[in-house]
C-alpha cells in the first residue's frame, strides 16, 4: 500500500534573491523555498502568500508553477515584486538589502478555511504574520514556525502558537542547541529544531515512537529527558551558495514529521538534504537575469 500524500501548505514571504555580482536573481523567501522543497521531497504543497505584477513577480510564479506547487491561494497584487540583494563570500550567503514590495498580506476566513485541511501549515518571522498567529494556530492542524535567529523575547512571545520551532544559531554549540532547544520546548511547541550551519542540527521532541539510537554517530539521542533528542551532522559538500540551505532542512523535516519518520533517522536525513541544497546558487535554481540586463523579461 502506498503511504498517504501529505499536504503542506507554506504562507508568507516571498522574494527574488539578486545577486549583483552574478547579474542573475532567484525566486526565494522562507515560505516559496518549504513549498517547493516540500514537493520535491514527495509532498503535496501548496503556497499562500502575494506577488507583484512585475517580472520578478512573474519569476516566483513561475517557478512555483515549474516545481508543481499549487497555487490556487496565490495572490497577485498591483506594483513591485519583494526584493533581497544578496552577495556571497566563500559561499556565505549576505544579505545587504532589499525591499518588501506588495509581500505584506493579511488571511482571510476563506484561506484559515482552506488551510485546516493541510497535514501541516508553515510560516515563519519574516512573513509578518505575527498578528493572526493565534487564528493560524486556531485552525491548522500542525503549525510550523522558522524563528530563524531572533531574539528570545520575540521568540518568547510567539512559540505558543506553534506546535513545530525552528530556530537558528549558526555560531552555537550543539550544547547551547540543545539548551535552546529544550528552552523552547517548554514554551508549548511539540517539536523544536535548531539549525546550527554547517555543524548540522539538534532536534526535540516529545513525539512518542520517535525511536532511539545510541552513542555520537551522525544521528545520536543525546541528554537525559523523557522527549526525543537527536542530532544529524551535516554531510561534507563543495559548498557554493548556503542562501535557501535552511529552509530545504525545514522542509525536509516537516515532511518526515507528518510521515511519522524516525526523529534520529529524520535529522540525518533533512541535515543532509540541506547540506546538497548548498551545492548550487540560489534556494532551488529557476535562474534569471537582473533587470536591466538585455536578457532580462
């Protein structure tokens, strides 16, 4: 028998990524990059958020459409697409500007509607949604939230609405991880992840049946609690761009949490995925010229 089809539908942001020493920009932003990611790990996704009639617009809509992600609670809104100008050293994404053109929307009662029926519903702090977490939370069936790195009182304030956390440290250890994790945890969320770069991620949960494994290998049960603790470490690659690595592991791991995978199995399995996400420029390809360049729509 084959498994059921998850549904996961990610709302908020979404740019295109400019990269001015390339002359090229990639469609992106935090909820575009978990819908695609989604559906190329073997979800069904769909994508909730607003573009612009410009050609950057037209960039992000049609890449979403290429990846299959569903688009029947796209917006598109009069004026300028959002905007991230982005460099790169030694294959560090930067972001050094940006604007967010018509990004900023607020849901419906007809989108809470269609959003109930998702296995899980994601978005995440630069979405601006901060205001309707609550209604979010009222009506998705597993809320996701990507903190990214703010600080503790934001998260403080919104990590009851959510039942799955991902939060980043980039210069953490993964004891500090493990303490913010379980900090976190305490909030209200089920299951919390944090992100830790290239020194891969820690996961908690208290997920019953999340499974167990022994010693300090690529996935390990680490501390002494009742929840689930795991670590993945993030797989050796030639990293050229790590803008989007993030959030190819959220999507890897919502993915795996709606299947009921395995936690340890599963952060070895979303670090390494993240960690091949690294391996091209841009969050998932769908490369275009820079406006202004002859090539460009």
């Amino acid at each position: 028998m084959q498994p059921r089809l998850i549904r996961l539908v990610a709302v908020g942001d979404n740019v295109v990524d400019r990269y001015p020493d390339l002359g090229v920009m990639y469609p992106g932003g935090n909820a575009v990059n978990v819908a695609v990611h989604a559906r190329r790990t073997g979800a069904e996704a769909g994508y909730l958020g607003a573009v612009g009639t410009d050609g950057s617009g037209r960039v992000v809509r049609d890449a979403l459409a290429a990846e299959g992600v569903d688009l029947s609670l796209l917006r598109t809104v009069d004026g300028p697409n959002a905007f991230a100008t982005v460099r790169l050293v030694a294959g560090e994404r930067k972001f050094t500007g940006g604007r967010e053109g018509v990004s900023r929307f607020r849901l419906s009662p007809a989108d809470l509607v269609r959003l109930a029926a998702a296995d899980i519903v994601h978005t995440g702090e630069c979405s601006f949604l901060e205001g309707q977490l609550d209604q979010l939370a009222a009506h998705a069936r597993r809320l996701s939230f990507d903190f990214s790195e703010r600080p503790w009182d934001y998260v403080e304030e919104h990590a009851r609405h959510a039942g799955i956390a991902i939060l980043s440290s980039p210069s953490g250890s993964r004891d500090e991880a493990l303490a913010l994790a379980r900090r976190v945890r305490a909030l209200g969320p089920a299951t919390v992840a944090v992100t830790l770069g290239a020194h891969g991620a820690v996961l908690v949960s208290g997920a019953a049946g999340a499974g167990e494994a022994a010693g300090d290998s690529a996935a390990g049960v680490l501390g002494g609690s009742r929840d689930v603790v795991a670590w993945g470490a993030a797989e050796p690659v030639a990293v050229v761009d790590t803008l989007g690595a993030g959030d190819a592991f959220i999507a890897r791991l919502l993915v795996g949490l709606a299947r009921g995978e395995d936690l340890p199995a599963l952060a070895v399995a979303a670090t390494a995925y993240a960690s091949h996400a690294c391996t091209s420029y841009g969050a998932f390809g769908h490369e275009a010229p820079l406006p202004g360049t002859k090539e460009s729509p």
